[in-house]
C-alpha cells in the first residue's frame, strides 16, 4: 500500500517562504500525476497545484505565481515551493494523486503568522 509521507510545515511571518516535501513508500508515483491539497478546520480539502508525470503544472488562483510543485522521480518524491505566504495560506498540506485514490498521509501543518 502507497504511504505518502509529507514535512517541512512549519510557522512562519507573511512574506515569508517554506518547502514542503512529499515522498511515496513505493515509485508507482511516477506514473501519476500529482497534487498538492490543502484544508482548513470545517472546510473541505481543495486541491491547489498539480503535475502531470511529465511535469507540466497547474495552479489555482490563490497560489498561482507564489507556489511552485515539482516532482523528482528518483526520490519518488513532490515539493512545493512556497512564497509570499499570506495568512490565508495557513492549512495542513497534503499531497496524493490529483484523483486522491491515495491512502492520506498525515500532512504538514502551515501557520502564517501576520
């Protein structure tokens, strides 16, 4: 069974940037294309950046021009690169497939401080 394993949340001013890191137990992975999704207490978890296995990239708007995904097959691995944190990016953060048939992992949590 696919374990998905996130980290690098943290605390943090507004402006301010963080890295998170996903790594899967297995490179089954590499065959799909990924996502990051974050949820917030009484709300739903939405999906805000993914990548295609061949790594093109799509954003919502919250986070487009301050997020960047990447993947490294090598590490069965996907990150998000965070900047100009807002308050409103404060969250827990999730990866899995853009489809979610992953078993969920912990997430990491992010607290922007204003």
């Amino acid at each position: 069974q696919v374990q998905l394993v996130e980290s690098g949340g943290g605390l943090v001013q507004t402006g301010g940037s963080l890295r998170l890191s996903c790594v899967s137990s297995d490179p089954i992975i590499n065959n799909d294309a990924m996502a990051w999704f974050r949820q917030t207490p009484g709300k739903e978890r939405e999906r805000i950046a993914d990548i295609t296995r061949t790594g093109r990239t799509d954003y919502e708007d919250p986070v487009k021009g301050r997020f960047v995904i990447s993947r490294d097959t090598a590490k069965r691995a996907v990150y998000l690169q965070m900047n100009d944190l807002k308050p409103e990016d404060t969250a827990v953060y999730f990866c899995n497939a853009v489809l979610g048939y992953y078993p969920w992992g912990q997430g990491t949590q992010v607290t922007v401080s204003s």
